[in-house]
C-alpha cells in the first residue's frame, strides 16, 4: 500500500476517534450538546467541537490557528444529517461561501473531510484558517454536527 494509502487510513482513525469522544462527552454532559457562541470559536488540535443547529441556523464558523512548521491541516465535519464544510485563510467566508472559500466540501454527505498540505492545489499555510460549517437544508431541520481540525508538523507532533 503507497503512502496516499496509509495517510487515508490515519485520517479515517482520527474521523472514528472523533466519533468516540464526542459521544463520551454527550454522554458526561447528560446527552446534551453544547451550543457553540455566535463568534469564531477557536479549534485546539484534535479536539472535537460540538456544533449545535437549531432549526433554522445556516451556519457555524470556526478558526484553526495553523503554526510555521505545519506540513498538514485536516479538517472534518460529520453530523446527523447533511453538511457542507468550507475552509478560509485569514478571514470567514462570507457571502456565497463557494465563491469566498478557499477550499470546498458540499457533497450529499453528513460526513465532510478537508485535507491540505505542500503539494495540494491549496497549500497549508501558516496562519488563521476559518472553518464553515453549514447546514444546507435549515428548513428541514436543525441537527447536531461535531467539527475537528488537526495539524500535522514537520517534527511529528
């Protein structure tokens, strides 16, 4: 298996780790998620963060902040029902989010996956990157959805 391979199966752990947590803190919290503030919450490596929309919410945004030596930045949003994940450096995306982002995934999909590094068309780059996530659908319902960045860097933490 190539190195594209064992990368695939990297991510795909660190999607069903994702899974694993949160669902051990809905369930420490009483099954309640937590709702995330209106503004830009700031994303921790590898810490998964519960977004709640509530009927009628479009959107949610997010920031990464991305150090110097960053060779990868995944990002992963998975929900309930369908989600679309949009990635921005420097500043939200606003407006029509598939003109402003930088990078897009909108499939029919409650599972999203945005992966960048050197040689990708958008290269990771040192900085704040704004991740949006959005719900496609408000009118047919809220549901909860979780997003996750991670960074990987040159020296393998």
């Amino acid at each position: 298996m190539g190195a594209g391979g064992s990368r695939f199966h990297v991510l795909m752990a660190r999607v069903l780790y994702i899974l694993r947590v949160t669902s051990l803190v809905l369930l420490a919290l009483g099954g309640r998620a937590l709702a995330a503030p209106d503004g830009p919450v700031v994303l921790r490596d590898g810490v998964p963060v519960e977004v709640q929309m509530p009927d009628g919410r479009k959107s949610w945004t997010g920031r990464i902040d991305v150090p110097a030596d960053a060779t990868w930045l995944h990002v992963i949003a998975s929900g309930s029902r369908d989600v679309d994940l949009y990635l921005r450096h420097r500043r939200p995306v606003n407006g029509d989010p598939v003109k402003t982002a930088d990078v897009v995934a909108a499939g029919d999909s409650p599972h999203e996956i945005i992966a960048l590094n050197g040689s990708t068309d958008v290269r990771v780059r040192p900085g704040s990157w704004y991740v949006t996530v959005v719900n496609p659908a408000p009118k047919e319902g809220g549901g909860e959805r979780q997003v996750a960045a991670f960074v990987d860097r040159k020296d393998g933490r």
